[in-house]
C-alpha cells in the first residue's frame, strides 16, 4: 500500500490556527496583569513577571525550535508544544492558590506556545514554493493582530465575568489540534544541525537578570546582567558558531535596526497591557472587558495595515514608512500621556494609531535592517532581529510596571490630569513618549548619516586596473 503524498499547503490551515490560538493565550495573559495582581495582592512589577518572563521564553524559545526543525520533524515539535502548553496549563489552574505555582505554569505552557508562534514561519519558508511565501507570511503578519485583538478581548471579558484563572483551562484546548496537526503536516527527514545553546544561556541570563533588577532593583541581579553580556560578547568573538556573527555588529545599518527595535517595541505592550488597562480601571472606573473593547478598533486597524502593507510598499520607499510609522506611534503616546483622563474616544484613536504604527513599521525596518547583509547571512540576521523583539517587549513590560508602581508625577502637568493617581499615570507615559521620541530620533539620525556615507562611497570612481 503507497503512503499518501500530500500537499503541502494541506498543512498550513492547523499550522495557522495554532499560530493564532497560541498568540490568543499568550497576549491573553498578558493583558490581564491587572487582574492578576489584585487576586494575589501583588505590586505590578510582581504581578507583570508572568508577562515578562515569559516573554523572555517567547524569544529565546524562537530561536530554539528554529534550530531544532533542522534535527527534528516540525509534527513532531508542535505536538511536543501542545502538550507542553496543556501540561503548563493544568499546573497553573490546579494551584491557583499560589503565586509561585501560577508562575511555574505559566513559564511551561510558553514553553509550547512559542512552539506554535515559531514553527508555522519556518513551515512556510521551508516547503512553500517562493512565489507562495509572501502571501502566507502575509497571513501571518495579519494573523498577529487579530491573535492580540481576540486575546484582548476574551481575557477582558473572562477576567470580568467569569475569572482569570479560566483562560488556564481555554489553554487546554490546544490538544484538541494534536490529532489534525499528525494529520496533516506531513513526516520530514532529519538533518544535523547546531544549535548555540551556551550562546542562548548567556542571553537567557542577560534578559532574565535585567529583568529581575527592573523588578527588584538588588545591585547582584545588575553585576549578573553586566558579566552575562561581557561573557556573551566575548563568545561571539570566539566561537565561530555563534548564535550571531561579529561582522554583523560592523554594520552600522543593521545595528542602528537592532537598536531601534530594542527602543521603540519597549513601549508596545507597556502601553496596551499597563497603561491603558490601569487608566480605563482606575480612572474611568470601568472593568478590563470596557478596556479591550476600547483597544479592539485599534487592533483590528493593525491587522488590516499588515495585510495592506505590500500596496503601502509600492507607493513610499522604506525610508517614508518608516517616518509614518514612527509618528503614529508617537503621537498615539502622546495623546494618552496628555488626556489621559479625558473622553475614552481618545484613547480609542490613540490605540488606533499606535497598533497602526506598528503593523506599518515592521517591514521596511526588516527591510533597512537586512539591506546590506548578504543574502546566505540573512537567515541569522532575522533571528536575531526578531530575539532582540521579544526581549525588548518584556524589559519594556517590566520598566513599565515598576513605574506604576513608583508612581512618579512630575510630568503630570503637562496633562489634563485631575488628581495625585491621573499624574502618576501620565507621568508614566509621558516617560514612554521620551523613549519612543529617542528610539524614533535613533532612526532619523541614523538613517541620515549612513544614506549620506553610502551616497558618497557609490559617487567614488571605480578602481581601475
């Protein structure tokens, strides 16, 4: 009896919905910090550890599962997710109770979600022909924001009527994909690959013990970071099988990407699942399901630019996108920061802008990140790229909790804010305008001097022999 061949875009459609369903839990968590830190009486910088420490494992679990599908069939590792998502799940509605507990579960079932947010990209760029690619990577980009746009909404409204610890059990659905996922995606052959796990623990140490030092601020945790890097810079030097290469950190472009990246993604979620949620409770006294509501138009205008952004491509250059973006999500900063306590439509133009600005940015800063990377290197490049994102949200989750919790508000008079607690609040984000306003002049600044170096090394006769 032959074995059925079969297609494989046959497999994209559970690869997909599984790449939607994890970033729906994941992002579902993640906005529902607020309620999670009044069930256990936490600080937000406590309660936000679920966010940011998982966030970490998002990253560094990218990078994993990457280099295991060239050892190991991608059923198999998105089975091995799944289950690990449900087994982390189970952990964390079981001992709901404990905080401790809760964190344990809630750090193995990202463990899987990263399996299933990783894996349907590699899917597409290893067995879809390249003419297919751009259109199904476009699904993904769309699909992202619609993840974070039902997580938003289902966490709010779960947290609100029913509980938090809830979204634990809508986690275990994730088995139910495991018969279609044997199914359809088809069996591949192992190769031999490497792996830089020393690379990745030294980045793991880096994120973790940052991160740590933001919520705590013990000087240990800050020397743990600081040897962790120099470790970390000193094994790319040596070991030529690096995670990253060193010549990648002499092009200026692709560093001042990193950077930006590293600046202005910081603010992404401590905007949507800190200040706005925490303003819309504590201001306008309305519960989380009122607060995902106000953000839905905004991540749902995301989802629509993402799709849109191969006709955005062919009417600006990557330079103009790039300026567009930025100022939409500074100016989307700033309108929180100034009417914080104002009318709730603001906040809802606000969130249309900065999920906008996001979902517009994304492609040409690729694009200007990997411009003069050659194309054999471009695979590491974008790994990279994308660790340095899903390290940056969680630092910027986490800073952005322990303002909330310092509750600083001498920029509170640059707002309309009524009050000690609406200063604080604006003081909070008026101090993320300042971060996206450096990350956004990072860029400009940049992106000046380089285009004029290059133009002047491209208007150099050419060496003649």
């Amino acid at each position: 009896m032959t074995k059925k061949i079969l297609s494989p875009k046959a497999a994209v459609p559970i690869l997909l919905i599984t790449f939607i369903f994890s970033l729906i839990i994941d992002n579902g968590f993640k906005f529902m910090a607020l309620a999670i830190q009044e069930n256990f009486h936490l600080s937000a910088s406590s309660a936000s550890l679920q966010a940011t420490l998982t966030g970490i494992i998002i990253g560094i679990g990218a990078v994993v599962y990457a280099a295991l599908a060239d050892s190991f069939s991608i059923r198999r590792l998105l089975i091995v997710g799944l289950i690990l998502t449900a087994v982390g799940s189970i952990i964390g509605f079981v001992g709901q109770s404990s905080w401790s507990v809760v964190l344990t579960g809630r750090i193995i079932q990202t463990a899987g979600l990263a399996a299933a947010e990783t894996l349907y990209v590699i899917y597409v760029t290893k067995h879809l022909p390249e003419k297919d690619q751009k259109t199904y990577l476009g699904f993904s980009t769309s699909a992202f924001q619609l993840a974070i746009l039902f997580g938003t909404l289902s966490s709010g409204f779960i947290a609100t009527y029913i509980s938090w610890t809830a979204m634990f059990l809508l986690s275990c659905l994730a088995l139910v994909a495991i018969p279609f996922v044997a199914k359809k995606v088809p069996e591949e052959e192992s190769t031999r690959s490497h792996l830089d796990i020393l690379g990745l623990f030294y980045i793991t140490v880096v994120s973790t013990a940052a991160m740590l030092f933001l919520n705590t601020p013990n000087l240990p945790w800050l020397l743990l970071a600081v040897v962790a890097l120099v470790f970390f810079i000193v094994h790319v030097i040596r070991n030529p099988r690096a995670l990253v290469r060193p010549e990648f950190f002499k092009n200026w472009r692709y560093v001042f990407a990193l950077i930006t990246v590293a600046i202005i993604y910081s603010t992404q979620m401590g905007i949507t699942t800190l200040v706005v949620p925490y303003a819309v409770h504590h201001l306008h006294g309305m519960n989380l399901d009122v607060a995902s509501l106000l953000m839905a138009p905004g991540y749902a205008t995301g989802a629509l630019l993402g799709a849109l952004s191969g006709r955005v491509a062919r009417v600006l250059n990557s330079r103009q996108t790039m300026y567009l973006a930025l100022s939409m999500i500074v100016l989307a900063m700033v309108l929180i920061a100034a009417l914080i306590d104002g009318p709730l439509w603001v906040i809802v133009l606000a969130i249309v802008l900065f999920s906008g600005g996001f979902a517009t940015m994304y492609a040409p800063l690729v694009n200007s990140a990997l411009s003069t990377i050659p194309a054999a290197k471009s695979g590491i490049a974008i790994g990279f790229y994308n660790l340095t994102i899903n390290i940056a949200i969680p630092a910027g989750i986490g800073y952005t909790a322990k303002l909330i919790d310092l509750s600083p508000n001498f920029l509170g008079f640059l707002s309309s804010a009524h009050g000690a607690e609406a200063e604080a609040q604006a003081t909070v984000c008026w101090i993320l305008v300042i971060i996206g306003v450096v990350g956004a002049l990072v860029y400009v600044i940049s992106d000046a001097i380089l285009a004029r170096s290059e133009r002047a090394h491209a208007a150099q006769p050419a060496p003649t022999e």
